[in-house]
C-alpha cells in the first residue's frame, strides 16, 4: 500500500462515519504541509511570490492527493459520496454500517470498520421524498451550528483558527456574537484580511458564517472606521458570511447615519441587509443553509446571567429533519398520519442525539477542545430541529390557519415528548437534554425538495405598507414566528429605485409596527440603484 | 420491606405492585403526585437470566424511547466524563475526583488478596460536587457494595431516589455490567443484585402505563 494511500486511509479510519472533502482529507493527513501551504497563501505579510508558491504547492497536493483518493474509489475502498460547489470533491468510506474491513498490502495494514449508524424509521417517506435530513453524511457525527463569542478572542487570527477548527466539527453554520468587541480592538486592515481569508475558508469546507453586531456596544468615534471595514463587503461580495445587526427600534433611530451608510454599501454589493430587533428578541439568530437557528429565550437569559463571560461557544443546533409538507399531502393526504409523522421525526432525532451523546468526545473533538474545562454546558443551550418547506404561507389554495393550528398542536405533542424522555433519562442516571425546535427549511436544505409553491415578498417602497394584503401578509408573518419557535426571518425583496433614507424608513416601520424578530432586507434583484417601479413585474 | 425473586422481570414486577398497594402518597419536589415507599429492599437472584427483560418490555411501547443498552451502559463503563450528560457514573467509579479508580484499582485488588473482605465499596456521591441545596442534578445511585459468597459475586446498591418503573430497570442492568466486569477479572461467577431504594417511588400519571405494560405478558 502506498504510503499516502495509508494516510488517507487512516484518516478514514479516525473518522468512519464522516462524509470529507479533499481539502478536509489534506488537513487531517498531512498537517504541517497543509499548515505551510495555509501561511504561504493567507499571510497578509508575505510577498507576491510566496503567495503564488503557496497556491502552487496547494494545487499540487491536491492533485496528488486527488489520484490516491480515485484509485481508492477505483479499488471500492472509497466512494464519491458527492460534488460540492466549485467541483470540491466529498469522500466516504465504502463499507456498510456495521461492516469491519483489514486491508493487507505489502507490509501495511490497516482496519477500516464503519459503526451502526442512527436508524432512520421513516423510510418510506425518504423514499417518496417527504422527509429528508440535513446533510445525512454527516448528520450524526456533526453539529449543525455553534455561536461563538466575540470578546473571547484576543485578533482575528485567533478567531479565525477557532473557526476553521470547528468546521470539521459542523455542517452549517458558525454565528460569531458580539463581534463588534473584537472590530473595535482591531485595526481596519486586520478586518479586510480576516474577512478575505475567511471567504476563502467557508467556500473551501462548504459552510457559513455570520458576523453578529450588538449596536449597542458600538462607539461613536468608531462609526467611520466602521462603516469603511464594511466597504469589503462591496469587494469580495462573499456568498457565505451573513453580516446581522442585532439592533432595538430606537438604536436603529438613533444610528441614522451608521444606517443610511449600510443601507448604501449593501444595496450597491447586492446583498442581504440583516436586522435582528431585539425589543422582538433578545437571543441571536443565525441563518444557515438549512435554515434560521436561534435559541429558546429562556435558556438565553440563564446563559447571560451565569455562562456568557466564561464560555467561548456553545452548541445551537445539533440535528435536523425536514419535511416537505406541499409534497406529503399530495402523497398521503391525512392529517393524523402526519401528526404521527412528525412525532416518529422527534424519536429519530432522539436516537441521533444517543449517538452524539456516547461519542462527542470523538466526534466533537476540537469543540470540546474549545469548551474545557466546561465542555459539558458547551450541550446546555443546543437544540433539535424539525423544518417545514412549503408548509402553506402565501401559498395560492392553501389554508394557512389550518396548518398553523395543526403544527401548534404538534408542537406541544412534542414538547411533552421532549419532557418525557428527559425524566426518563434522568431516573436511569443519565440526565441530559433534548430539545426539539420548530422552523422552515430554506431551499438549500435539499435540492429535491418540491417546487417552491409560495411567492416571495416584493417591496417597491412605503407604498406598499398601506395595503391591505400587505398588512395580512406580516400579521401572518407575525403569528409564524410565534410558532417556529426556532427562528423565522421575513425577507423583503427590495426592488424599484434605491434610496438609503427611504429604506431606513421602511425598515424603521416595520422595526415599531409588526413583532418580526428578524429581518431581511435582499437587495439581489436590485439591477440598478436608479431603476423604476415598472420595471419589475411580478 | 424486602421483596426476593429469582429473576429480573419478577422482581420489577414485585417492586412496582408493592409501591402500588403499599406507597404512601406525597408531592415531590417537581409538583409530581406520587406513591412512595421507604428503604425497599429488592434483591434478584440470577439476574443473568433476564437482566435485560424489564428493558426490552419497556421497549415495546412507542410511546417513549427508552435509552439503548449501549448507551445504559456507557454512563457506568465510560472512564472520561460525556459532555452531554450532566453528570454519570463511569468517571466518578474509575476516575473519582481524578486522584482514585475504584474499581481497577481498589475493588479487584482487594477481593483477590482478601475474597471475604466487607470493604468493597464503591463510593458514587462526591460531597465536595453534590453537597450544593441548589444542585439537584445529583447521582441517584449512590454507592455499591460487593461480596463473594461461596465463590459468586455478589453486589448491593443504594439508591436514593429510585423510579421504579423507568429508572429501576436501567439502574439493575448497570449494576450487572459492573459485576460481570469486576466478576470476570476475580474469575468468579456473578451472584446475585440487591438494590435498597431509599425512596422507591412512582408517579400516579405513570399508572395507565404501568398497567398497559404489564397486560401484554
């Protein structure tokens, strides 16, 4: 066996039940090449020639490593489980669950043994298409999403090593709150460097960041420096950081010209406008691709009394099923058999988290690596998730009202359920947690899901507020995010002509007059700062 | 009040219907209307025969997930602390405050140089940990005495609050896991599994349940 085979094959053997791109098999193999190539190509000190050296030994690694993991796939030790964006590559280990395998060649040999993986009782919905879990390759053995805590961090390269540590232990999202402590410490230049390298981390692991501001804590004689660090945005227009402004109604107020500025930069780059209101909400919100994460308020308050200062992150969301609703009633019609359904998703998420459970120290190494001494509360916040997509809101011939009070019953079902199995596990001496969160799936949760069948919501400007269906729309809006008490966001697809005060007004509208936690403002289809009304036609 | 049966499911089945008749009623701490009774006394046996038919009976129903017997017996097997678990059994019996393995290197030692000692004793409550009135996430399972008699293994737990309908059949098959390790190293047969419950209890929402289970048999 060639020695790099061994390598890989080792990392295989480490991690057994993972889904690993090349990049990840890189790092876990040949670390301190993989470490080199990194400071040749990130360092913001290093000269042209160092970094163009640097991408030249990364592409040649690559390849080599690439040939070996194709002979391996070729020799059906390996499979290629996937594709990701940009060609990356995704790789499993070829055996079933269960199944133990001793590869002999030349001297070498290695045990490859794959465990029973978490049984999924709902497979006929899988197969029909109805229920689906985020990514499955990897939905035992990672979380979805963590928060970090900005003041914890001495710079952004200390950060940033902590972030890239913890994508190997998630597949969704890293919120970094409180990131306006670590901004204000550090000068202009680390922003757009950190920001850059962080762009480059996120595409090549697949997954996301968000950068949480509390306005609060922002400084007045910091605002034009500030507002200069977000112009990066405009230059790398990254498609996996999220920046969130976690914001009251009267700080949105009294920050006129922070705003109208922001309003500026991000409806120029095209991007989203994230406001949290915290008269709303005061926990964090995170958008992911499978979806918004936050956490229970309650919980929220315990861990900003007693855990704040002394935890560097804690778990958000450890696991995630989804149900395409649009699609379930037009297989299976009935309303009791969907209760049930969703019940049977809650008891698989409670086998998953077992698993997660009885190898978090194997599975979550760098994250509890993080969390010592106190790893055990790094759990004490997390949640579960069961998402709805095309559960009825704006959908043309549904009932809305009808869903709403069928998945609030189901809800409290479930809570009860949840309650249950934790006294059960207390009284058998293994008291822990398990909470299940309800939230709609955003379309990157599955490519297969059904045709979206709700229309998204456009506005053109403060007109719109005045309308009657308009106002219906986020008084809905309003009762959904009492329900997906998992987070919800309302997205406004901003179109017509692009004023900054206009938009500050809208937003400032909405902040005093609905009770919408989260916020988005999509300026995406924004083709022009000066387009008219007519040129947009639903 | 002492109950005695051969086998694992007879003795659940004893212990529940004793609590039943003879518990007296109160409110816990958690406003939960239960049936109590003080210091019961259980002992199995050959547990080995069924140790785990309580479990799979519990198993049977879907109105709950009972934890799997891998994970059961994981919390008193594992050596390092899961952070997902407020607290567990397995690094306080071989990992004590860090400084002690009870078992490897107290219990086994001991019964070999002296096989009718009284001293085996595993300890599981930390006062240092536990002695907090505002912590109630503290161990049911308190301590573990073990003796040989006439070649087997015998073994004796406290347990201080104890649901006997959830919790018992959990607590017996950790205790057995135990035993048949510590059991295996003195090349001795297991024995018997005594468990004195300082408080058995159940809790009367549970009653509809209890009943259903024991009417499948």
């Amino acid at each position: 066996m060639n020695q790099i085979e061994y390598e890989i094959l080792t990392v295989f053997k480490e991690n057994p039940e993972s889904e690993l791109s090349t990049f990840d098999i890189i790092s876990k193999a040949f670390p301190s090449e993989a470490e080199k190539i990194k400071i040749e190509i990130n360092n913001e000190y290093n000269n042209k020639s160092t970094t163009s050296e640097g991408r030249q030994s990364k592409g040649k690694i690559h390849r080599k490593v690439l040939y070996h993991l194709n002979r391996l796939v070729e020799d059906g030790i390996l499979k290629l489980s996937r594709e990701g964006t940009k060609g990356h590559k995704y790789f499993v280990l070829n055996i079933k669950p269960g199944e133990e395998v001793i590869l002999e060649k030349r001297y070498k040999k290695i045990l490859l043994k794959k465990p029973e993986t978490a049984a999924i009782p709902l497979e006929s919905y899988q197969k029909e298409g109805i229920v689906k879990q985020f990514e499955p390759a990897t939905w035992v053995d990672r979380l979805n999403s963590i928060l970090l805590q900005g003041w914890n961090f001495e710079d952004y390269n200390n950060l940033f090593k902590v972030i890239s540590d913890s994508f190997q232990n998630i597949n969704d999202v890293v919120g970094l709150d409180n990131f306006e402590m670590l901004l204000q410490k550090q000068n202009p230049e680390a922003f757009g460097a950190f920001i850059k390298k962080l762009c480059i981390e996120c595409d090549d692991y697949g997954k996301k960041v968000n950068i949480i501001i509390d306005v609060t804590h922002l400084k007045k004689d910091k605002l034009p420096e500030i507002v200069e660090e977000m112009k990066i945005f405009e230059e790398v227009n990254p498609a996996n950081i999220e920046m969130i402004f976690d914001v009251s109604a009267r700080e949105f107020n009294q920050n006129y010209d922070l705003f109208e500025q922001v309003i500026d930069i991000f409806s120029r780059s095209k991007l989203k406008l994230n406001i949290k209101n915290r008269d709303v909400a005061e926990t964090p919100y995170l958008i992911g691709k499978a979806g918004v994460y936050t956490f229970d308020e309650a919980d929220w308050q315990l861990y900003k009394k007693f855990y704040k200062y002394k935890l560097k992150g804690i778990a958000c969301a450890q696991a995630s099923i989804a149900i395409d609703v649009y699609k379930y009633f037009q297989q299976r019609k009935s309303a009791k058999e969907f209760r049930d359904l969703l019940l049977k998703v809650a008891k698989t998420l409670l086998t998953v988290n077992s698993l997660q459970r009885m190898k978090s120290e194997e599975y979550f190494k760098n994250l509890m690596k993080l969390a010592e001494p106190m790893s055990k509360e790094f759990f004490m916040f997390s949640r579960n998730y069961i998402r709805l997509w095309n559960y009825g809101w704006k959908q043309p011939q549904s009932d809305p009202k009808m869903m709403f009070e069928m998945v609030k019953s189901i809800k409290e079902e479930i809570k009860t359920f949840c309650d249950s199995e934790e006294t059960i596990y207390l009284s058998c001496g293994m008291p822990t947690r398990f909470k299940v969160a309800f939230g709609p799936a955003f379309r990157e949760f599955d490519k297969n899901f059904s045709e979206m069948q709700f229309s998204r919501l456009q506005i053109n400007g403060m007109d719109d507020f005045r309308s009657k269906e308009f106002k219906e729309i986020l008084n809905a809006k309003e009762e959904l995010f009492e329900l997906f008490d998992g987070g919800d966001r309302i997205r406004f697809l901003r179109t017509g002509s692009i004023n900054a005060e206009a938009i500050f007004n809208e937003i400032m509208t909405i902040m005093n007059s609905y009770k919408l936690a989260f916020i988005c403002y999509d300026f995406g289809s924004v083709k022009g700062s000066d387009l008219k009304l007519t040129s947009f036609l639903k | 009040m002492e109950i005695n049966e051969k086998t694992t499911f007879e003795a659940w089945k004893s212990a529940i219907n004793a609590v039943m008749r003879d518990g007296r009623e109160f409110i816990d701490t958690n406003s939960r209307q239960c049936k109590e009774l003080v210091n019961l006394k259980v002992e199995v046996v050959a547990p080995e025969e069924d140790v785990t038919k309580p479990i799979d009976f519990l198993n049977e129903s879907d109105k709950w997930v009972y934890p799997p017997t891998d994970e059961i017996e994981n919390i008193v097997m594992t050596r390092r602390l899961a952070p997902a678990y407020n607290y567990s059994y397995g690094p306080t019996i071989f990992n004590f405050q860090g400084k002690v393995n009870q078992v490897d290197d107290f219990i086994i030692p001991l019964l070999k140089k002296d096989p009718v000692s009284r001293r085996a004793i595993i300890s599981l409550w930390d006062p240092v940990a536990y002695c907090d009135i505002n912590n109630k996430s503290v161990p049911g399972l308190i301590s573990m005495h073990f003796r040989i008699v006439e070649e087997r293994l015998n073994v004796t737990c406290i347990i201080r609050s104890n649901d006997m309908f959830f919790g018992w059949p959990a607590n017996i098959y950790q205790a057995y896991v135990l035993q048949s390790y510590i059991a295996k190293k003195l090349n001795k047969e297991a024995g018997s599994i005594t468990t004195i419950s300082l408080s058995a209890h159940l809790f009367i929402d549970q009653e509809d349940d209890i009943r259903k289970v024991f009417e499948r048999r």
